[in-house]
C-alpha cells in the first residue's frame, strides 16, 4: 500500500498520461522479478496492455525507461521517505547501542517490506548505472551519514562501541543490516526466517562479533 501511495504521488509530480502509468507500472513489476538485463520491452509492453511502439513513443530506449524510473523514484519519493522515515530511529535518544541497533533493523526491515520492487530494481541496477548510483548516494546515503556518524560517536565516548573510527563501524554495521535484509528479501525469500531471532541475531554480530572470548 505503501509503495502504492508513493508511486501514486510520483504519477501526480510528474503528470503522467494514463498509458504512461501503466508502462511504469509494469516496468517496476517486471524489472524487479526479472532484472533489467532479461526484461525486454515487448513483456512490459504485454503486462502494461499496450503496443510495444506505445513504450518507444514515450522512451527512446529501454535503459530510458529504466532511468525515467528510478531517477525520479529515488530523487523525488523514494529517497526523502527513506531519510524521513528513518529520522524516527534518529531523532529518538536510545541509551544503548544495542536499543538503537535494534531499532535501526526493524525499521529499515518495513522499508524494505513497503517497497520491495522499487528497491530490488535499485540494489540491481546500481552497480551497472552510474547515474543512479549518484543519485542515490546523493539523495539517501548523504544525508543520512553524518548523522549516523555522530551517533556512533555518542556511544564510542560512553564506552559503548570500540574505538575506531566512527566512518568502520559505520561500513561494518550497514552491512550487517544489509547482509541479513537482502538475504532475507531478495536472494532467500521462500526460506523460514524468524525475523525477531535474527533481529538479535544481527545485533549481536555487530556489537560481539563471532570470536569466543
């Protein structure tokens, strides 16, 4: 319902024509089950309900089509909804790190759940589309780093988190939150997961390690 909304107010932005909508949208639907590189126009054509020269009309090429969604996705909808929705966990004094960690995974684990089909298309595309690894830097890692870092830093000068530099623990955390996201929505979704285990699970990790003391 979530992504609903928030395509919905991409579609306002936008001004989008009825047959574009409904190219979007089946776009998004197929570049995230299929990826970019194996979708081909003529599926986007047949899931959208229109002619395959209706697409070239409106986007010259498919990679156009690709960016005309995700540029807009991430600049306009998508990455101020990540950052703003993540200000809840930031803005919230937790006295620990192990709370704040926690708090962190849970709430990027419902992103991750409200717009699974936009993100999978991101996490694909980004490593082959230097624009729209620019732009995602830009528009979400920025402006939510610094204030991760200052975070980190409260908790280093209570004695919370080992001294190291504030930018390592940052690189080593989000991967962990990433690691078990990804695996949980995009690479193993059809496996049992007891999201709370390995919720602690994950926190652990970050805060302990796997080394026997």
């Amino acid at each position: 319902m979530e992504e609903e909304i928030l395509l919905q107010q991409l579609f306002d932005e936008e001004k989008l024509t009825d047959k574009q909508k409904k190219i979007l949208l089946a776009a998004i639907d197929t570049f995230s089950e299929k990826g970019y590189a194996a979708t081909s126009t003529s599926e986007i054509a047949k899931k959208a309900g229109v002619a395959e020269g209706t697409i070239f009309r409106h986007y010259k090429t498919k990679k156009e089509l690709l960016v005309s969604i995700v540029t807009p996705l991430i600049s306009k909808v998508l990455g101020p909804f990540i950052v703003r929705d993540f200000h809840k966990v930031l803005d919230q004094p937790y006295e620990n790190a192990e709370d704040f960690i926690r708090a962190t995974i849970e709430n990027r684990r419902e992103v991750f759940k409200k717009l699974l089909p936009v993100i999978k298309i991101i996490m694909q595309e980004i490593p082959f589309q230097p624009e729209l690894r620019e732009q995602f830097v830009e528009q979400v890692a920025k402006k939510t780093y610094e204030r991760i870092l200052v975070v980190i830093q409260n908790y280093q000068d209570k004695g919370q988190i080992i001294d190291i530099p504030p930018s390592s623990v940052a690189r080593l955390a989000v991967s962990s939150i990433f690691g078990y996201l990804i695996s949980r929505y995009i690479l193993f979704p059809e496996s049992e997961w007891d999201d709370e285990l390995e919720t602690e699970r994950t926190v652990q990790f970050i805060l302990h390690g796997i080394g026997k003391k």
